[in-house]
C-alpha cells in the first residue's frame, strides 16, 4: 500500500489491525510490523486496496469467489433472506427452506453415492465433521478398532484440531502437537516430482501400493479411512494422472476402509465438471465441499454422506438419544439462500460452461510460460494451475537457498497489480474466477511474466541459477 495514497481513516485501521486483528495463517510479529494491505472495493476479477491501487484477482479470494464479485443476484438472494429469516437453528428439529432446499440440490449434483448432507460453515468445519461422522460409523457397527486416518503428503484438510492432522503440512502443525498419534500419510501423487512421474500408470500403481502398505502396517482392522484431494490444492496444485482418483477408490474399497474425497477446492466447475469426481465416476463414502458452495460471499460448506455410513450411525442410535454433533449456525438460512443462487449461476447462469471455454486458454498461457528460465513444471485442471520455479531445469532444484522468495514474489504481483498464491517452496499458485474472459487470462499472465522477469533479475536469483 502507497503510505502516501493512505488517508487518516486507513492509518487508523493499520494501527487497529496491528494491534488487535489475528490474522490466520501468518507470523504475527511479522504482520504488526508490516501491517495489512487493506482491500476496499471489489468487482468481477477486479480488487482495489485503500490507497485505490487495482488487482486482477488470480486466486478467486482463497480459491472460492467462483462467480467473481458483485454478482448482484447473489446480494438479493441474502438481503432477502435477511428480511425474511435471517437466522434459524437446526437444532430441536428445526428447519429452514433454503437449508432443506440446498440439501436436496446438494444430493442431486453430487455422485450418486451421497444421499445426506450435513451443512457446516466452512471446509475446516466440514472436514472435523467427516472424521467425528466415521469415528461413530466405525463404533456404530461394532468396530470400534478402526480408529486410524491416513492422508497424503502435501495435502490440506484444513486447520482445525482434526483437520490440521490430516492435513500434512509442517507449518500447520508446529506447536500443535500434530500429527495425532491415529493420522497417517502416503506420498503425494507428484507428477513432477515423483521418479516415474511420466509414466501415469507407474505413479497410479505406486499410490495404490502405498495405500496398501500403509494399510497392511497399521492393521486393516485398525485404519477407519484414507482421506485425498482430486488435485491437491494448497500443497502446490498437484495434479495426479487421470485414473488416480478412481484406482484410490477401488483399493480403498478392496481394504475395507471408508474413501473420503476433499472437494472444498476442486468442487463447483474448478476442475472442469461440477465435481472434479464427476470424471471419472468416483462415488466416495464421504465428500467435503465449501469455498465454491457460497463463491465466498457468506461462510458454509457441506459434508456429504453416503446412506451406509449415515444409516450405519442412524440405526444404531439408542432411541430418543441425539447423535452429539452439531453447531449455532450450521445450516444458516442466509448461507443457505445464497449458495443456492450461486449454484443457480453455475448451470442457468452459464458460469461453469464459461470456466469450460476458457480453460483451454489458461492451460496454454500456463504453458507458454515453460520457456521461462525460472520456470520448471506448469500443471493445469481446469481453472486451477500452477508453475513450479526451479534454479534448474535440468535436476529440478528449487530455490531453497533464496531467502523470503514467495514474500518478495507476492510483492512484485502486488506492485505489478495482480494477486495470486505463493507458496513458500516456489509453486504459484492460480485459481480465477469461473468468469473469467479470454481477455481476462491474457492479463493475468501478462502480468504474471513481469513478476517472473523482475525476479530473474534479482542478484540472489540469478546466483542461484548459475550454480
């Protein structure tokens, strides 16, 4: 932010920010220091910060604003709500229309294995939901052994005090006593990365077998359920081959352990079909969804339950005795209204045919960017890609050597007035809107290739690709 452009009233809100606000994941001495970048106004791809400096939004909010910002209908659709009924419990069997409504929408667009839908208020929620949901399944049907989870390296499952175990990032669980004692994980599905990464059957066999491996080691009788993202988000937009997912179903259904897919990321049209599931008719035990579900513009997400697991747990249940899980505002009805507008957007209003068009122009602008000397890997599904920088091509070496890399490459997009991820290991990280035009991913990368450029000429960089 140009400290120049700010008026009184944004010094005021820095020095509030800095005193009281907890951001989430960031370091919190660093952020008093520096304090926040203060976003003001908003429309379509566009942000624009308190000093009237103008972002093209690469990264959908935090991969969620799905239908771009000020979507009118979407505003109605919650002033209404709020006129009409602006909150109402679930609990003591209470009920809302648009909670039932968006229930009953949810079964229909969902694989044909989801029957119930529990609506929570984001995907960390939905996630803690899935794993209390399959520890009383388990108990449910007098198997009270299976009590281990097993996940993937580098995979994100959110950060509550289940989530953040499942999710195998050191970051979220440095000083959170993580990973759990029951919490497992299996090497991520890197194309890239991974010895045999060309050959996608090779890497579809070797996730299969170190499912099986795992399994076999903790006991069958003992694990409860494997948990995975279609393409994994934040661990640096992983994009396994077509296949994997399917071949991960069939083997977790051959070891008896429940398959839960995280969606929170790639459901709604980010990978192309409505889930990314949808390609290869995978019918999961479980599925978690949120960000897409409102496009971001009021907090819900949804864990989805096969009929097995929830009759398992329905049955079992002695009579007139509540299954304990709830919360004040799962299925709130102004949440509830909106995502049903929003999911209105995506089919009647044209939105995810529109993400369907573009994508061919996002994979290749991703791809023409190969040639550049940081660049290593560009992976794409859909609206949702990545290019990995490397300080060689040849070994893949990253930039591990180059102090505060992903902060001073967030920086340059800043200044260069386009906001996408940076993750710490030298992955950018992309997700437009679903309405993006043609024009629209032009300057995204247009702008993406000045970053890129003026990174190339930093000292420390191009020391690294000299050695």
């Amino acid at each position: 932010m140009n400290p120049a452009a700010r008026s009184a009233d944004t010094d005021a809100l820095v020095r509030l920010d800095r005193a009281h606000l907890v951001h989430p994941v960031t370091n919190w001495r660093q952020h008093e220091e520096r304090g926040p970048l203060i976003l003001t106004e908003a429309r379509g791809p566009w942000l624009k910060d308190a000093s009237g400096h103008e972002l093209l939004d690469g990264f959908a909010g935090l991969w969620c604003v799905n239908v771009g910002y000020g979507q009118e209908s979407v505003v109605r659709a919650a002033t209404e709500q709020l006129h009409k009924l602006p909150y109402a419990t679930g609990y003591f069997d209470f009920a809302s229309e648009p909670a039932i409504r968006l229930a009953a929408k949810l079964v229909d667009i969902t694989p044909p294995s989801l029957t119930r839908a529990y609506l929570t208020l984001g995907g960390s929620e939905a996630v803690d939901a899935a794993a209390r949901f399959i520890v009383q399944y388990w108990n449910a049907v007098g198997r009270p052994a299976k009590k281990h989870f097993i996940s993937q390296e580098r995979g994100y499952h959110g950060s509550s005090s289940t989530g953040a175990g499942l999710t195998a990032l050191p970051v979220f669980h440095r000083g959170f006593d993580l990973p759990l004692p029951t919490q497992h994980y299996i090497p991520s599905p890197n194309p890239y990365r991974h010895p045999q990464g060309g050959d996608a059957q090779a890497l579809i066999a070797a996730s299969v077998a170190s499912l099986r491996a795992k399994v076999a080691e903790l006991g069958a009788d003992n694990v409860a359920a494997f948990f995975c993202e279609p393409v994994q988000g934040s661990g640096g937009v992983i994009v396994p081959p077509v296949g994997w997912l399917k071949a991960m179903r069939d083997a977790a259904r051959e070891l008896d352990i429940l398959f839960v897919v995280d969606e929170v990321i790639t459901g709604f049209g980010r990978t192309g079909p409505m889930f990314a599931c949808d390609a290869e008719g995978v019918e999961p035990d479980l599925m978690t969804l949120a960000k897409g579900l409102t496009s971001g513009y009021l907090p819900m997400g949804a864990t989805m339950l096969s009929e097995k697991v929830y009759a398992g747990i329905a049955d079992a249940a002695p009579a007139g005795v509540p299954v304990g899980h709830g919360a004040t505002y799962s299925a709130h009805p102004v949440s509830a209204a909106v995502a049903l507008e929003v999911l209105r957007l995506y089919t009647e209003g044209g939105v995810i045919a529109n993400a369907q068009r573009v994508a061919p122009a996002f994979a290749a602008a991703l791809d023409g960017l190969r040639s550049h000397p940081l660049v290593g890997d560009a992976r794409c599904r859909g609206l949702l890609g990545a290019l990995e920088l490397v300080s060689s091509k040849a070994t893949k070496r990253g930039f591990g050597a180059v102090p505060g890399l992903a902060e001073r490459l967030f920086a340059s997009a800043y200044r260069n007035g386009v906001v996408f991820r940076c993750f710490g290991d030298g992955v950018l990280g992309f997700a437009p809107a679903l309405t993006y035009t043609h024009g629209d991913v032009e300057q995204l990368f247009a702008r993406v290739r000045k970053v890129l450029d003026e990174a190339l000429a930093w000292p420390d960089v191009r020391a690294a690709l000299a050695d």
